[in-house]
C-alpha cells in the first residue's frame, strides 16, 4: 500500500521510508509544469543543472543556465563585492536577486499565469591543488510555491569533507537537486526538508553549517531552532547566533578573533555567569596581544546540556537562547563533549590568543582521566590539543563547606597533582579575582526550581532585566498562577 506519491511505503504494519534517487527528483520538478526558473552556479561548474538536463523533460523547467566563471563578467553581472571575495553569502544573494528580476523582466505574467518561478544559485571554491584548503560554498534558492505569492528563500553554507575537486562537484550537484525538490516539495515540514538534503549523500562527503529560511512559506520558522537541528543530526559539529537571533557563519566570526569561551547550562543564566564573563573579559583584555576590536566572547551550550530525559527540550533551549540574546551575547552549540574539541574547533579559524572561562568543578572535571580513554594518548594528548596554543583558563572559585575554593585550593586526583601543578606554574591556570562571594550560594538548578515551584526570591539571583524577561515570556516554566497557589 502506498502512502504518498514520493517516499513512504506501508508493508505490513512496517512503515518504510524510501529515498528518490537523484534522476527521479530532478524528473519530478521537470514534469511539473508550473516549475519554471533559472541556474546561475559560479566556481565549480554547472553540477546541478547537468542533472536536469539528464534527466529529460528540461525544456519546462529550465529558463536559462549560466556560469559567470569569469571574475570580470561575475563583477559586470551583479557587481563587485566590497571584500572583492566571490565565495560570500553576499554573492549568492545578489545572484538570486539579480536572476530573479531578470525572470520577472522577461516572462510575462499574461503569458505564463500559473508558473512558480525560481532561481538556483551557488558560488564554490573547490580542494585547491596542494589540498590545503578542502573548499567551501554558498547555496541557495529563490522561489514562489504559489503564481502570485512573494518569494521563499533558502541559504545554506556548506563545507567540503572529500579531498577529490571532481567528487566535491558530484556532492555538490546531488546537493543543489535535494535543495530544489525540497524547497518545492518538503517546504511545510524544515525539519525533513533539513534530513532530505543528504539523501544519496553521506556526512563524510558534506558538512551544513549554517541555513536560514525566509519568505512567506518559513514565516514561522525559527531559524535557531533549525540551527539545532543541523547539530542534532551531525551536519556540523557546531553553530552559532549573535544578540539579534540570527544564524552566522563560525568561519566569518572567529576568523583571526581573540576568542574568550564560557560554558554553560545558562538554565537561567545567573549573576555567577554573568560575573564570571566580566571578570575573565576584563582579565583576558589586558592579556598581551589581546585587542578588544579583534576579541569575541562566546557563551558556549554542548548538545548534552540540552538533553532532557534522552531528548533535546526545544522549548528550554529557545528559552536560554533568548535570554543570552537579550543580554547581548554570542551563543554557540555544538557536540563538543570534551574542552580540547572546543579549542580545536576554534584553532581551525584563529591562531590568535583563547581563553576560557569556567568554574571549580568544570576545571577538576578537566584533570579526570575517564574522559580520555578513547585517546590513544590519553589524557596527556588532549591537554596536549587544549594547552598547546596560547590558551589560558580564568577560574571562577566555589564555596564548599563555607571555604572558597580556587586554583591553590582545589584538589585532583593524586595521578594528575603533578600535571595540574605543571600548567598552574607556567601561568595557563590563573584565578578570578575581585568577585562577590555572595555570588557563590547561587545555583542555576536551584533557581530553576524555584521558577517551577512558583517561589519568589530567585529574581535577586539573576542579572538585572533578566528575571523581566522570563516573566513577562512565561520563560522555564514560569506560570503566575503558580506563585498565587504558592502564596495561598
């Protein structure tokens, strides 16, 4: 029994999902006559065009397919970039707007009253000879999934993982089929459009690291919570958004950046949190060769801190991403468990100064050596990927038994007394001075509940505005009848 026209089959009391091949995807958008537009790809050929040739039927689909390969005709076409770059989501939008103008201009409503016209665009850097750089791109399409209704857009930035020019052109044609059949077919669903766009693909060919919805059809769509998605499904290894909400590129952001690190629940973010960044931001700037224009803090969430009971709560992350939003901050997520993976990802963009801030117990998490077994060094190669570059770690203290513990205090296990005394000495471990021991009897878990128990009192544990926020959002929980049966 068949369940739709496209991929779902009923066998049995079984539900099987098939995956069109690329020919069929390519097929179905050309028979469908209402489908109309056009293919401007620039860099690496025109992979995703050549598909819809093949796959015949092109004449109702096709309006025109070009390649502005070189760089002067590029720059005559749609301009020249401020940055004299090419591979730039600034490009491919100006090639999208441009097409699509042009398809408007020439084809008549009258004339074709009920075609949905689009515009297919990508701008890549292919594995350069020397194999050094694997290459890079922008994608993306402008669209109407009705005659007369505004245009939709997609935008993906992808990241090559094979190290063959010509098989980084055939992932990227797969690609640019699976966006289009998508965008036109699984626009009501992101999510499985998402999943859908490594159908015939693999994740050892492709990374996604960044893609924002727009448009009529994604008015609805938040774009952080499809940012979570690509994590979740291991498109990347990490994402990120700045105060106003938005998906950025992590390359275009940490490029050459002095990069300052806090991780954290943030379930809600706490005066502690919020005293922490400014002590360790103050610190890490008068650090030598540390330039506050060229310095970017970055309030990190791994994947397992937004786990709930197996599954990612996507209502709490929203929440803790709104909050840091608001008080103006950078959010990355990633699946980054360990905290050399965190500083390996960022050394792939900056050789500049890092540091990291964090708090008693993270640091003796740090020296434990269960977390390294995988490694065939053990805990000696990690220290050896977090400590190598000029990385220094700002040490919040704890108060345990009424005794505030900091660097000099604190305890390993006996194994690594002397590899902690190692880095302490040659300056990587420093504490943060100056902070309010008040601070220290504030627990997010602890307000939390409070929040969800309808208590009163947690809103002096939080920066001010914050606990405005989550009141008037009704963010983590907060249910004012809550607090009136409290009160009763």
């Amino acid at each position: 029994m068949k369940l739709n026209d496209n991929d779902i089959t009923l066998k049995g009391d079984r539900i099987i999902e098939h995956v069109p091949s690329t020919k069929d995807k390519a097929l179905r958008i050309n028979l469908n006559e209402n489908i109309y537009g056009t293919f401007a790809e620039i860099g690496a050929g025109q992979e995703t065009v050549r598909h819809f040739f093949r796959a015949g039927g092109s004449s109702g689909t096709i309006a025109k397919a070009m390649s502005a390969y070189d760089k002067d005709f590029s720059d005559a076409i749609y301009g020249v970039e401020e940055d004299g770059r090419y591979v730039t989501e600034s490009r491919l939008k100006k090639m999208l707007t441009h097409e699509v103008k042009l398809i408007e201009s020439r084809l008549k409503r009258d004339k074709h009253p009920n075609k949905m016209f689009f515009s297919y665009a990508n701008t890549v850097a292919t594995i350069d000879f020397a194999k050094q750089f694997k290459g890079h791109g922008w994608v993306g399409i402008k669209y109407q999934v009705e005659p007369d209704e505004d245009y939709n857009e997609i935008i993906l930035h992808i990241r090559f993982r094979e190290n063959d020019a010509r098989l980084q052109q055939e992932t990227l044609g797969i690609l640019g089929v699976n966006l289009i059949y998508g965008a036109f077919y699984k626009y009501n669903d992101p999510k499985k459009l998402l999943r859908y766009l490594y159908d015939n693909l693999d994740k050892d060919q492709l990374e996604i690291d960044t893609i924002n919805f727009a448009g009529p059809r994604f008015a609805d769509v938040d774009n952080r919570l499809i940012s979570l998605q690509l994590v979740k499904n291991g498109m990347t290894d990490a994402v990120m958004f700045n105060p106003s909400g938005q998906n950025i590129l992590p390359a275009a952001v940490l490029y050459k950046k002095n990069i300052l690190a806090l991780r954290g629940s943030f379930r809600p973010v706490t005066k502690v949190n919020m005293d922490m960044y400014e002590k360790s931001y103050k610190m890490f700037l008068e650090e030598n060769k540390v330039d506050k224009d060229k310095t970017l803090v970055v309030f990190e969430i791994t994947l397992s801190n937004l786990r709930s009971e197996g599954e990612i709560d996507e209502r709490d992350f929203m929440d803790r991403a709104e909050l840091l939003c608001s008080l103006g901050q950078t959010v990355m997520i990633s699946n980054f468990q360990e905290y050399y993976k965190v500083v390996e990802y960022f050394s792939s963009y900056t050789k500049a100064r890092m540091g990291l801030a964090m708090g008693v117990s993270n640091l003796v998490d740090i020296f434990d050596e269960k977390y390294y077994r995988h490694l065939s060094g053990g805990i000696l190669e990690a220290f050896g990927k977090l400590f190598y570059r000029d990385l220094k770690v700002y040490l919040y203290p704890m108060k345990e038994d009424g005794a505030v513990i900091n660097s000099e205090t604190l305890k390993v296990h006996p194994r690594m007394k002397e590899l902690y005394k190692f880095f302490k000495f040659n300056g990587k471990v420093v504490d943060i001075s100056d902070i309010d021991e008040q601070n220290l009897d504030i627990f997010s878990r602890e307000v939390l509940k409070m929040i969800n128990k309808g208590q009163t009192g947690w809103e002096d544990m939080l920066p001010e505005g914050v606990a405005e926020i989550i009141k008037k959002n009704h963010l983590f929980g907060y249910d004012p009848k809550k607090l009136l049966a409290e009160q009763s």
